[in-house]
C-alpha cells in the first residue's frame, strides 16, 4: 500500500506521460508503471520491447529510467528507421467496456445523475516525434475479460470491467493507468431504472491528461425504456474534472455527437446465456 505522503513523491500525470524519450546504441530502458513492467531496447535501427508480467504495484513510477533488463526476457523485435526517439502513451481500450457497479444503482422516472467511473487504459509505444509518431505495440494497463453485451444476434463483443459509480473522483486513488470517465444518466422512462451492467463505448471518446488526471470527454445517457435503444451523447469539449486539461489521444472510431444504442441490461437480459 501507499503511505499518505505518496503523492508528493510521484511524477505529476503530464510528467509521468507526455515527454519523448531518447535512446543510445544498445541501450536499454525500463518503464514501471502500477504493475506493468517493461522494456525497451534499441540495437541497430531496431526496437526490443518485453513487456515483464508482475503483481508488484511501484508507488514511484520508473518512466524511462536506464537499466539493464532479466536475461530471461521474451522481446518482440520491430524493424524500423533512424529515429532513435519513443514515445510511451496511454491510449483507450478498442472495444466498449461493459461496467458492472459493485453496489446496485436504481433511478427513479425523470430523475438522472452525474457518475464517475474510472477505466483501464492501455500502453501505447511509438516511435518518432510527437507530430508522426509510428505505432510499434500497445498492451493492456490491466486485465480485462471479454463478455458479450445485448441479445445473441444483434449483441457486441466487449470487455468487462467492475467499478463502482462515484459522485466525485477524488473518491477513488487516481491511478496512473486508469482514466476518468464523467456519466452522465438519465431516466426517461415511467419506470425505475434498476441496470446490472451499463455499457461504456470508450472507442468513441477522448483522452486528455491534466496535472492529476487522465481522463475522458463526457457522456451522456438517456434510458427510454426496456428493450429500447437509448440516446448517447458526447460532449465535444474537456470534462471540469480539473483545470488546464489537454487533450492527449483522438477517438479511436470517430462518431458524431448522439448516436443510438443498447447501455443498459438486466438480469432478464443476462438470463439468456
């Protein structure tokens, strides 16, 4: 665990994220981030990446340090050019996350309100400047099972991750490879809105880091009723989770500001598998 004196001793999310590292011939550098650790190497016009699977959660993040890697190590090896430049980048996961709150949620008809929910990033390394940068590997910040969400013909596949819905961010630690998602809901149907899972299309949205954060543009639900669609808006501009946001990362699937989809699903729905 982290004493209460941790936070002054880590690098701020910016710090942490947003620099370019440079490499010498045949040097080797370690990044330590939560619990993932790994490597990167550069021989020759050549990158080495060995991602080291770890329980151990580092309160002071290593984000480049030079160090010699474990002999036992399995690399992937990637061809590429001049550019001896990386770049380490958190990054949203490809497919929707279906959130399973850990403590039951029950909105009354024509009642909504504001959440919190915090999602796994990813590790995004590329290569190059930040202007053009080159995509080597990405790699999950955290495990994620897959699940299936809506009904067996017309569902999707997703990952599946559990949280809680909190009022204000600050209830949860910020964690370096998790992102802050605001979620806004809203009922507006003639009956109580009582969800076992919600489904959260994190390929649609935007990443910023601000000097505590990372996080996510807003998103607003609407539900209309069981067995319908419900109306999804994304809000265009940064969230007021905390001042001087910038935005780090585009949406992965660019989409207009409402679509229509399922969010919601209960435990009739869930019955069917």
């Amino acid at each position: 665990m982290r004493g209460s004196g941790a936070r002054e001793e880590e690098p701020t999310t910016r710090e942490l994220w947003e620099k370019i590292t440079s490499f010498e011939e045949g040097q080797a550098r370690l990044w330590h981030i939560g619990t993932i650790r790994f490597w990167i190497r550069r021989v020759t016009e050549e990158w080495f990446i060995a991602f080291e699977e770890t329980g151990e959660y580092r309160a002071h993040p290593a984000a480049g340090e030079e160090r010699e890697p474990p002999p036992e190590l399995k690399w992937n090896r990637y061809v590429a050019g001049k550019t001896a430049k990386i770049i380490v980048h958190p990054v949203l996961p490809d497919r929707p996350i279906v959130i399973k709150p850990t403590s039951p949620v029950k909105i009354l008809p024509d009642r909504g309100s504001r959440y919190f929910i915090h999602v796994p990033v990813w590790i995004s390394i590329m290569e190059g400047s930040s202007k053009n940068p080159l995509l080597l590997q990405e790699h999950p910040g955290d495990f994620l099972s897959s699940t299936w969400f809506g009904d067996p013909d017309d569902g999707e596949l997703c990952f599946s991750f559990t949280s809680d819905l909190y009022k204000n961010p600050a209830e949860r630690e910020d964690l370096p490879l998790m992102a802050v998602c605001p979620l806004n809901i809203r009922n507006g149907f003639t009956s109580i809105l009582d969800f076992q899972r919600i489904c959260v299309r994190v390929p649609h949205l935007q990443l910023y880091s601000g000097p505590r954060y990372l996080c996510t543009n807003e998103v607003e639900l609407i539900y209309r009723g069981a067995g319908q669609q419900s109306h999804i808006t994304f809000r265009e501009s940064a969230p007021t989770i905390e001042p001087d946001l910038k935005r780090i990362a585009l949406p992965r699937i660019p989409v207009n500001r409402n679509i229509i989809k399922k969010s919601f699903e209960y435990i009739k729905s869930l019955s069917l598998y």
